[in-house]
C-alpha cells in the first residue's frame, strides 16, 4: 500500500511539474518543444557466484532474478532542460522500488551570442575518454562495463557554471554543491572547477582544474588526436598531491585487529607529498563498413597494489569465518559489510584493460566489451545483440560474464553471469 | 625526339590545365544547387526502399555553415538527441547517453544507401578535384561528364563520376566509386524547386549497386538562409546540444 501511495505520489508530482514547466515556458518563449519519451523495460537472471566472501548467497543474500521497467522523459524548451525518470523495479528478494527522479532540471541562459549561465541539475561531460572518466571530475561515475548508461540512471550535479565559446576554443567556470534537503538541511561540500578547451592543430586539449572542500585539489588533462579518417587517440591524466581515499588499516597492518569503538579506515596519505596520478589512454578505429574497435588502458595509483588487495581479502574472509562459528562475532558482520561497501570497485585496483567492438548494421547491432584486470587477469565480457523491429521499437539480449581465479578481483565477485532481455519503445 | 616530345608536352599541358580549371568552375556552379547561402539549414527525409516496398523513413536537420562545417541533427523518435558532426576533415557521432562524441568516417552507413557523408556534405568542390572529360547526352539533356577526384581525407568516395547540364551546370547524375575501383552507387538528381529566385536540389536517389533491389530516396525540405553560430560546430558544443 505505501509502496502504491509512493507510485502515485511520484507521478502526480512529475504530471504537475511537467505540465508547469510546458505552460510557463508555452508563455514566455516562443522557441520549439524538444522530447525525447521512451519507455524501458528489461528482465534479467543473475547466476551467482559461490565465493567464499558470500558463502551459499547467505551473508549477503543477491537478486537472482528481476524485472526492470522505467518511463523517462527529456523535456527541452527554450530555456529550460530537464529529464525524469520514473521507474519500477521488481526482484525476488524484497529489494523492489518504485520511484521518480529528476535526473536534470536546468536553466541555461544565453547572452552575446558566445556566453551561457547555466543553473541546476546537470550531467556534464568532461574528457575523452570512453570507458573510464579520471577527467569527469563533476560527472557522475560511470560504470565501466556499461559505458553507455542504457538505463539511464546517471543524474546531475547541482552547478552554477558559466561557459563561454569562441570558434574551436571554450572555457567554463563551474561552483558544484550537493547540499539537500531531506527532513533537515544537509550542507553540501563546496567545489569548484574550470575548465579550458581548444581545438589546436587537430589535436583536442582539455585543461581543467577542481577544487573539492576537504579533498585534494587536482589539475588534469585531456586529449583526443584523429590520425587519417579512422584513428583516434585519446588520453586522460589527472593529478593531485596526496590523497583523502580512505583506506583500511589492514591494508597497512596484516595483523590489525578492529575494535568496537575506532574507525577501521584513515586517510593514509593525507598530507603526502606523493603525486597520485590517474591516467587514461585509449586509442579507436573505425572501419569503413562502420566497424568500430576501442582499446584504453587506465591507471590508478590511488588503487590497491596485488598485496593490499589480498591483505583486505584475507580480512574480509575472516570476518566470514568470525559470522559462520560458534559464537558469531556481532560485530564482524559490520566489519565485513563496511569492508566491502568502501572498496570503490571503479577504483580498487590499480590497472585495467578495456575494448570494445560494435558492428552497427540496419536492423541490429552487436557489442562486444571486455573489462581486465591487468594484474589478476580477471576480468568481465558483455555481449550485447540489438535489434530494431521498427524504427523506435528496439529490443535486446545481453550477457556479463565474470571470470577469474576465486582470489582474483571479477572472481571475488557475488555473480557469475547475468542475462537480461530488454526492449525500448521511444516517441 | 626531345624536342618532339617538349613540343607535345607545351601543347597538351595547356589543355590539361584548361580542363582541370573549367572543370572545378562548372563543379563550383554544381554545388549551389545544394549549398546556395553561406549559412542555411534544411530538413532532409531519407527513405529507404527495397524491391520498391518503402522500408523505413528518417528525419534530420542539416545545418551548413561554409564549406567545410555541418551539424546534422537526428530527428527520429529513437534517435532523438544525436547529432552527427563534420568540420572539415573530421567527423564525430553524438549520442546523449555516451559520455563523448564518437569518431566514426564519412562512407560508414547512416541509413539505408545514404552514408553520413552523402547527407553531411552538400558540396562536391571542397573535396574533389574535377576535370572535363567531355559531353555527354543524358536522356535528352546535353551534359558536362566530370571526373572527380578526390582531394581531401574527408572525402567520401575516392572517385565520382559526375553529370552537370551543360546549359546550367544542374547535376543530372552520378557514379560513385569505392576505392577498390567499384562501383558503389549510382545517384539521380530527380528534383528541383525555385527558392528566392535559386533553383535548389529538391530530391535525389540514392542506387546501391552492390545491393540488388535497394534504393534509397532523399529529399530536402524547407532550406532556411540562417546565420548560424560558429559554437555549433565547436565539438565541445555537442555535449550541450539538446
């Protein structure tokens, strides 16, 4: 019953917001209505993984099977941008949800021609690479193995930017702040980022450079070169001194024992003076039946080294064993669960591979990703096989599969493989 | 016999020249037929046909600045959101949920026989290189038979044979070529119509002659004369696109 109150509360706030926002802009602006509307569904059948850091699916219990269906609408006129999402999620455990989401909701003002001031929510876009974004210092993060967001769930930053073009060259100036309000007001952490982009002799430069209250300030670049008509070259380094990533202490101590009442995490290289750079380097080619192979190498220094990630993995298997014998430890659970929840799976470990290939055809397309582990030799592969049946009416199937020794990082993983059949209806 | 052949050498080289200088001017006049402002845009409805049983439509808008800079905006319901662009030599694809514009060339298909080139660039004279090779009767019009070839990386096809009127040098038809010699496409320029006083490409069709039975036909639809701002064309600009 809440759940349906929540339902129906979401889309009479999305119904009355929608026709808000087309009625006043209908007043003031003369400029067209730009929408997009689709409506997404997708069912899927997770294979788990037995691993011994989720025992027989009993510590930490996954979804083995759902259902996935959203309607999303953009919505552009004149001034105004936004793009919402209303979704449901089903499952066979009781993870289900209903929910609306306002992805973005932002006012763009343009003057002089060259200029905007943009205001609110906004997904931005910084870097070039595909994959993996060190550049996307304010965007969401992305997720390497779904590069392309089919579900759309990425949102914006709340931004104040200011950006100015002139031919091939750019600048922004952007102040980003997450503060909410939730029952009470939660105070965001002030950022603020800039960006310089030019065009020169066909090489694209990106300069840009972020400042986070209580993190390290970075200073970043990023560059794509086309080589011909069919190679391209790009490249992401980001750098900051020190770093705020919280590790665990086990990561410096093997025989470090938590306790009830302190922190098992700290800043380890908090005021080093290390650089610790993340670098990105990809190169693609396209063929001339459209054909497209994509190849980038990222680099975290951040990540863990092979040891610390077997050290966090030999504690983490102990909390295990402290859960499953006689007495349980009551708070090894917690430990564990915090264990795994900090480790920053985008950012865990050091070196990756990544390639991708996609075969566009008329009626389907198929996409092919790997996702490696340089060190460890794990990795996941996404198959993915689309078919238009009519011009907005596509359908899919899609496979991930997770391989690697049971130490190994994609090994470690809850899942095995995972199927999803998927279809997307768009006006 | 040096001589001789000095002799011949001064005396072809002329027309050579000659050729390859009437032939890019009657090519340049071409190109207006297609491209007559400096900065325009126009809707373009491309059709694809298979054994004559139309098989899907799309819709995009075109916009043109210069010579060397288009935008095309994707205006299908499940393309809504893209945008294909080319500023001279390069040519990206954006597609809103990808996190940067994706490289991709000009002879790759964009949808049935139409390849992001033959939509992107609405002139021949900034990538091709023309020489007269004579006339030539198409149907009952009496034709200039072009030989284009090409000059830039950005060029879709390496070699075109082209047919302009040779009374208003109005393209009648051509022949395009892959750069293993064949032939790839035969295109008939079908369609005109009088827009302030300009005669302009109405509609053309596109012939797949690798693939039996398939066309694809193209219109363009509404050209607009429009001062288009440069930051269209700024690759970073895509991201802000809506």
């Amino acid at each position: 019953m809440v759940k349906t109150v929540h339902w129906f509360g979401g889309l009479s706030f999305m119904a009355v917001w929608l026709a808000s926002v087309v009625s006043l802009q209908g007043n003031a602006f003369g400029e067209r209505l730009n929408y997009r509307f689709s409506l997404f569904t997708e069912s899927y059948h997770n294979w788990l993984n037995d691993t011994p850091l989720n025992k027989d699916n009993e510590l930490l219990p996954q979804i083995r099977y759902g259902s996935y269906s959203s309607a999303d609408l953009f919505l552009n006129h004149g001034r105004f941008t936004t793009a919402i999402k209303a979704l449901a999620h089903y499952t066979d455990r009781d993870a289900s949800a209903y929910r609306a989401i306002i992805r973005e909701l932002y006012f763009d003002h343009e003057f002089g021609g060259s200029f905007h001031i943009t205001i609110g929510k906004k997904i931005l876009k910084w870097g070039t690479g595909y994959a993996f974004n060190p550049c996307g210092v304010i965007e969401p993060s992305r997720q390497a193995s779904d590069p392309s967001d089919r579900r759309e769930q990425y949102q914006g930053r709340q931004i104040l930017a200011f950006d100015a073009f002139s031919g091939n060259r750019s600048f922004t100036l952007l102040y980003a702040n997450e503060s909410r309000y939730r029952d009470t007001f939660h105070r965001g952490k002030h950022e603020l980022a800039s960006r310089i982009y030019a065009l020169v002799r066909g090489v694209d430069l990106s300069l840009i450079s972020h400042w986070k209250e209580e993190e390290k300030f970075k200073l970043a670049v990023s560059t794509a070169y086309t080589y011909g008509t069919h190679i391209e070259l790009h490249s992401e380094l980001i750098g900051q001194m020190g770093s705020t990533k919280q590790y665990h202490l086990v990561l410096n101590d093997p025989n470090f024992q938590p306790t009830p009442h302190s922190s098992s995490y700290i800043a380890r290289y908090q005021h080093s003076n290390k650089i610790f750079p993340r670098l990105l380097v990809g190169v693609q080619y396209t063929f001339d039946n459209g054909i497209s192979l994509m190849i980038e190498y990222f680099y975290n220094r951040e990540g863990l080294t092979h040891q610390e990630w077997q050290r966090w993995r030999k504690f983490v298997l102990t909390q295990v064993d402290a859960m499953t014998t006689a007495p349980p430890d009551p708070l090894s659970f917690k430990h564990f669960y915090d264990a795994l929840m900090t480790l920053d799976r985008s950012g865990s470990m050091r070196h990756y591979g990544f390639c991708r290939g996609y075969w566009p055809q008329q009626r389907f397309g198929l996409e092919l990703l790997l996702l490696n582990n340089l060190v460890d030799g794990s990795g996941v592969g996404v198959m993915t096989f689309n078919y238009v049946m009519r011009t907005n009416f596509t359908g899919w199937i899609r496979g991930e599969f997770y391989a690697g020794r049971r130490a190994s990082e994609f090994g470690s993983l809850f899942f095995r493989s995972a199927m999803f059949l998927g279809a997307k209806y768009s006006f | 016999m040096r001589n001789v052949m000095w002799l011949v050498w001064i005396m072809v080289m002329p027309g050579l020249v000659l050729a390859q200088e009437s032939g890019d001017s009657i090519l340049r006049a071409a190109d207006l037929y297609r491209n007559s402002w400096e900065s325009f845009i126009v809707q373009t409805l491309i059709k694809n046909f298979k054994n004559d049983q139309l098989e899907d439509s799309s819709k995009f808008e075109v916009m043109i600045k210069g010579n060397g800079k288009s935008l095309v905006r994707f205006l299908n319901s499940d393309q809504k959101g893209q945008y294909l662009l080319m500023v001279d030599d390069l040519m990206w694809l954006y597609m809103p949920n990808t996190r940067r514009p994706i490289r991709v060339t000009p002879l790759q298909r964009l949808t049935g026989n139409a390849s992001n080139g033959d939509i992107a660039r609405t002139n021949f004279s900034r990538d091709y290189q023309a020489r007269l090779l004579g006339e030539e009767l198409v149907g009952d019009l009496i034709c200039f038979k072009l030989e284009l070839t090409a000059k830039t990386s950005s060029a879709t096809y390496p070699r075109v044979e082209y047919w302009v009127t040779k009374a208003e040098s109005r393209p009648v038809k051509a022949e395009l070529y892959l750069a293993s010699g064949k032939l790839c496409k035969s295109v008939s320029y079908d369609e005109y119509e009088t827009l302030n006083g300009k005669r302009l490409l109405r509609k053309m069709t596109l012939i797949d002659r690798l693939r039996k039975n398939s066309y694809t036909m193209m219109e363009y639809l509404n050209y607009e004369p429009k001062q288009l701002p440069d930051k269209y064309f700024n690759k970073d600009y895509l991201t802000q696109l809506k």
